[in-house]
C-alpha cells in the first residue's frame, strides 16, 4: 500500500522528497504568514543569489536549534525543474527495476488504490517534478534549491536541507540507502525520524525569524488532524499532487506530519540528545511513529516468515512482491473504502504482518496473501470487522458465500476473496480462482511462522 513509494525510490531519493505543499501546510497551522509559495510555485525565473549567500547564517542558526556542531561546511547550488525531473529519473532508473515497479503496480490494483490503466512510474516523476522544492544529496555532500522559489521560501528550505547534512554529518544518512529488501514499513519509519527532525527545525528556525518560540509540544496532537487536510484545495498551484491517488498523497505527507509529532514527543522526555540515540535503535515500525510511547517502550513488531505458498499455486504461478504493510499502510488501504475512523482504529491494534503477491504467468492473474498479527484477541476482532467491511466495499457486486463463525468468503468478479480470524491473528486471500485453490493457500498460509 503506502509503502510503495519508499520501495521504489529508495532512500538517497527519499531525502530529495521536500514536499513543499505539505510543509508549508505545517507551517500555516503554526503561524499565518505563510502564503508566498501558494500564490505561485514559478514566481521566480532566475536564481535568487540572496538565497544561497544566507546559507551559511542558517547552518549556524540550525546547528544552534538542533544542537549539533558543524563539522564541516555544506557545498550548495540550484536546480530547474527539468534538472531535478532528470535527477528524479536517474535515481528512479538506478535503484529501481522496471520489474519492481510493475510488481508494486499490481499490488496496488490489486487493493483497488489505483486503477488498472494508471502509469505509476509516469505519475511518480511528475508529482516529484511538482513537488521537490529542494533536496540534500548525501553522496556529495551538497544541498540543492528549487531556482523558482521566493527568498522567504527559499530559506525556509534551505533550513530544512541543512538539518539534513547536520544529521550527515553527524549520523551518517548514507549507511539508510541500501535498505533490506522486505520491510519496507521500517524503512518509511526511519524516513518518519529523518523527515521529521528536519520539519520541527525548520518549523522552529521560522518561529525565530519570525519572533515567536514554538510549543513542540502541540506537534504530537496534530499529526492525524494533518493528514486530514484536504489537500485538493490548491490544484490550480498544486495540480499533480491534487489529482494523485490517496495513496499517494498520504506517502509523502507521513513522513513530516507523524515524523514531527515523533520527534516532538521523544523531545518531551528529555533534550534533542535524547534523540540522538534513535539513530543508534532506529525506530523499527510505522506503528512506533504514530505511537512514540511504543518506541520509547522498545516494543517491537512480531515478524512473519510465510510457508511455501508457491505449492499450494502450482508451477504456473510466480511471486512479484513480498512486505510489510504496517499500521500506517492498513490505515490507508482500509481508509480508502470506510470512513477514516474507523480505519484508524481498526488498524491501531497492529502487531505485525507480511504479505505477498502472486501472478499467474500464463493468464496474469493476481492473488494477494496476508498474514496479521494483533496486539490482543480484541484488535483482531476489530481489524476482521473493518477489513469485512472494506471488501464488501472494494468489490462491486460481492456476495457472500461462506459466512461460517470467525470466517468469510466472498465471490467477486476479480475471484475469491477470504478472510479468516484465529485468536489473535487474521489471514486474508484476495484473488483465488477456484475453491480448491483458496483452500490449499488458507492451509499453507496458516503454517506461517511468527517470532
């Protein structure tokens, strides 16, 4: 679900995505000055020079706020749209294969997040065009500006991108992009700690200029209220973003709304060095980023290693995808389709969870398995509920045709659909062609391993 776009682009990328919509929505529930960039993203043709020469006031300002020395000076430059869309490019081509973008893709229509004929690799590179107002490139040590922007917008950035060659300087950003293949969900945690670090800096360094001091302490109550936001009310500057799927949007937004409401709230306990150490013990779940109070508890998430599901599908079938969805990404793929609510809820409880995708390499059918663990009997009573709910929605014209105690089976026009609840754990086919089928796959799903 949500966690695609981290898959795919990688984490040197990620650092590039200053998605400047969202941060300055940030910045206008704090203060109400901030409306230059809304007004008109292309306001500026040509370079400010006044930008990059306040570079080095604002390192020394940031290095003051974060209390982290500078030990070294940051190299800086600019970028036009066309440069920063090719530097999207490459990155996309070199970390990224036409393979895993199609696997992602299926996945995605799969859970009906976006639809048969959307081009996502297409889409994904315009919305970054659109939305990258600048970027920290790790491997060279140097920070890069959008050239359109106003100064005012321009140094609210700069701040931003230089608490990123601070936290490079200090906690080696480099060593985050070669990540795991497999858990993309931790992997979009660490981007939360990294993104959100950044955004309160930035959000404080505007307060001073401004005169104000920042209550850090309002960050954690307003990362749900954020992502709330409708977000479609400035397409005539923002038309990309305003047009993307949910999924996408909710992607780039996790990052700085729940990674500052992260920050904030380990801040609470202590000084910014107390965050120091969350670069040692990375937070391992976008659950513990939505809950701090989780993270600071050491509670880690119940990893899944799934039985040879490939036996139960037969020699015809091949996997194309294989992650965690995470609390965060059964928020958003449950959202789609219930009220927010109640898909916020449901996916509280989280405490686990792997899936996989299937296709069947002669008629190119898909079938998506997963395995969720619950925190208690409870949770998955409700995760069962909601995701019911959220089926009967995703699939026009879905009947029910087995509805045997904790167990449901639906007949869809995309296939068979189950979802089964044990205790505290829910397994959920989506796709089988046959009965038969659906009940080899239920069989092997359930040999899965939990620790």
């Amino acid at each position: 679900m949500v966690w695609f776009l981290i898959k795919l682009m990688g984490f040197s990328m990620r650092k590039k995505l200053t998605s400047l919509s969202a941060l300055l929505l940030v910045l206008a529930l704090f203060a109400n000055a901030i409306d230059a960039a809304r007004q008109g993203a292309a306001s500026l043709k040509n370079p400010d020079p006044a930008a990059l020469a306040a570079a080095e006031d604002i390192l020394k300002t940031v290095s003051r706020l974060r209390t982290l020395d500078i030990k070294h000076s940051v190299k800086s430059g600019f970028k036009t749209k066309d440069e920063i869309e090719q530097s999207v490019i490459r990155d996309l081509d070199e970390k990224t294969t036409a393979a895993e973008f199609e696997a992602s893709q299926k996945t995605l229509v799969r859970l009906g997040l976006i639809s048969k004929s959307f081009r996502l690799r297409d889409y994904l590179v315009q919305l970054l065009r659109e939305q990258v107002a600048g970027y920290y490139e790790p491997k060279t040590k140097e920070f890069y500006l959008a050239a359109w922007l106003p100064l005012a917008d321009q140094k609210r950035v700069i701040a931003h991108e230089l608490v990123h060659a601070l936290q490079d300087q200090h906690f080696d950003l480099k060593r985050f992009e070669k990540w795991p293949k497999g858990d993309s969900d931790a992997e979009l945690a660490a981007h939360a700690l990294v993104e959100g670090e950044a955004t309160l800096v930035m959000i404080q360094y505007d307060f001073e200029q401004q005169g104000l001091k920042l209550d850090s302490a309002r960050m954690t109550a307003l990362s749900e209220a954020l992502l709330d936001q409708d977000s479609d009310s400035d397409a005539k500057n923002y038309p990309m973003l305003a047009a993307a799927p949910r999924v996408l949007k909710q992607n780039l937004q996790f990052p700085y709304f729940y990674g500052a409401g992260f920050v904030a709230s380990v801040l609470k306990g202590g000084s910014w060095q107390a965050l120091d150490g969350s670069y040692s013990s990375l937070p391992a779940s976008t659950e513990q980023i939505m809950h701090p109070e989780k993270f600071l508890a050491h509670e880690k998430p119940v990893k899944i290693q799934f039985a040879d599901l490939l036996v139960a599908l037969g020699k015809e079938w091949k996997q194309e995808d294989d992650d965690v969805n995470g609390e965060f990404g059964y928020q958003v793929a449950l959202g789609e389709f219930i009220p927010k609510l109640e898909a916020r809820g449901a996916a509280a409880g989280w405490g686990g969870d792997r899936y996989a995708l299937f296709e069947n390499k002669a008629s190119g059918t898909t079938v998506l398995v997963e395995y969720t663990v619950w925190d208690s009997a409870t949770d998955a009573m409700e995760f069962f509920d909601s995701y019911t709910s959220r089926t009967e929605k995703r699939y026009k014209n879905s009947k029910t045709v087995e509805a045997i105690g904790k167990s449901r089976v639906f007949e869809t026009q995309e296939g068979l659909v189950s979802i089964e609840l044990r205790d505290k754990d829910v397994a959920i086919i989506e796709g089988a062609v046959t009965r038969e089928q659906l009940a080899r796959l239920s069989e092997r799903l359930w040999q899965s391993k939990k620790r």
